[in-house]
C-alpha cells in the first residue's frame, strides 16, 4: 500500500458528462501529480500541485482542470468528456523541496467513456 | 528537454534466469532517475532510484540498476528472474525545469518471465 488514496476506483460514464476524481496524498507529502495512462500514449503528466497552487503543467486539455484543497487532497475535474478520455487516472504524492525523492502513487481511477 | 526511451516493448526470460530491462536518458543536468513496475489493474510501485554515488543501485524485490554515464544508460537488473516479476516496468527522469519537477515516463516494457 502506497499510502496514496484515489476515489472512485472505476467509473463510467456518458459523452458529454463532467467527472470528478479525487486523491489523498501520503500523509505529509504537499506535492500531488496527476498522470493519465491510456494504450496508445503512455502515461502522460497532467498537472502538479504543491501545497495548494499549481506548480507544474503537462499535455492537460482545456476540459480538464485540477485543484489542491487545504487538506491536501486533490480533485481532478473532467468535463466535456469524450469517448478518447477513457483512460487510467493515476494520481501520485512525493514530500516536499527536492528533485531526488520518489512518487508513491495511488492505484488508479479507470474511466470508461460510453 | 528530459526524456527515457525503453527500446523494448517486451522482454521474455526463463524463471531462475537474469534479466535486464534496458532504459536510455536524455537530460540537461544531473539525471535523477526512476525505475517503477506496474501490476495488472494496479498503480506502480516504486522500485528504486539513482541521485548520485555509487553506479549500481539496489532496490525492491531483489532489483538493481546500473547508472552508465557514458551511455546514458540505466538498465534494471535481476540476477534470478521470478515467474511473480511478470509486470510492465518503467523507467522515468526527474523533469528538473520545475521548482521539484514531474516524472517523465518512458513507454514502458513488458517482462514476461516463463516457468
């Protein structure tokens, strides 16, 4: 157990709904990472928070958007959704400052789009 | 920009044989690199890590990994491959544009260790 927490496991969907997926980091880690694994593009950064702002940005799309709350947890929203954006949501939590520590990532939250 | 390429798609190996699952980077700076192994319908699992130091690097379940400066090169290790080591294995670098920096994630390999 990773000690990273990510509601719900599975869900699914229609085209067009919003989604919101939810992540609890290790207890005192501030970074929170959110990846998406798909077969076709591997996985792939989203976006970073840490200790509540935004930190870093990947291949994220416009539909999507993320938040970091002052409990630490994290939400991943996804609206507009396509059949494309099915796909694993991996969400992952490192301790703060530097470069040299690991990720510890939770187990996932596939998104079936119908 | 940072990248890791894992040249293999998959890797078969005999149970009781050593195995190596190859990985190549390409960074501006001090690599920080990352080996992680993924589970059917699981999340990955961290393994080990190279910073700095010694060249051979011990991790989880009996894994190593060789840093080569020279080539660029990370390779993960086993001396005596496991039928349960059957998993799809990353390699990733440390993105050092940002203040901590996400992991850039190679493509990923797939071990299949027969019995």
């Amino acid at each position: 157990d990773s000690g990273v927490t990510q509601t719900p496991k599975h869900l699914i969907t229609a085209t067009g709904q919003r989604v919101t997926l939810r992540c609890s980091p290790r207890s005192g880690d501030l970074s929170v990472y959110w990846y998406q694994q798909s077969l076709d593009q591997g996985l792939q950064f989203l976006i970073q928070y840490y200790n509540g702002e935004e930190r870093a940005k990947g291949n994220i799309l416009e539909r999507f958007s993320a938040q970091q709350f002052p409990d630490l947890h994290s939400e991943l929203n996804l609206s507009s959704l396509e059949l494309g954006d099915s796909a694993l949501y991996f969400c992952a939590s490192s301790a703060l400052g530097t470069p040299n520590t690991e990720a510890f990532f939770g187990q996932g939250t596939r998104l079936t789009v119908v | 920009a940072q990248s890791v390429a894992q040249p293999e798609d998959q890797v078969n190996v005999a149970e009781g044989n050593p195995l190596t699952v190859k990985c190549t980077y390409s960074v501006s700076g001090n690599p920080y690199l990352f080996w992680y192994v993924q589970y059917p319908n699981r999340g990955l699992q961290f393994l080990l890590k190279y910073i700095t130091g010694d060249n051979l690097v011990k991790g989880s379940y009996g894994f190593e990994a060789e840093f080569n400066k020279s080539q660029t090169s990370f390779h993960l290790k086993k001396p005596s491959a496991l039928v349960s080591d059957s998993a799809l294995y990353f390699c990733a670098v440390r993105d050092q544009g940002g203040s901590q920096g996400n992991l850039i994630f190679g493509k990923g390999t797939k071990l299949s260790v027969k019995p």
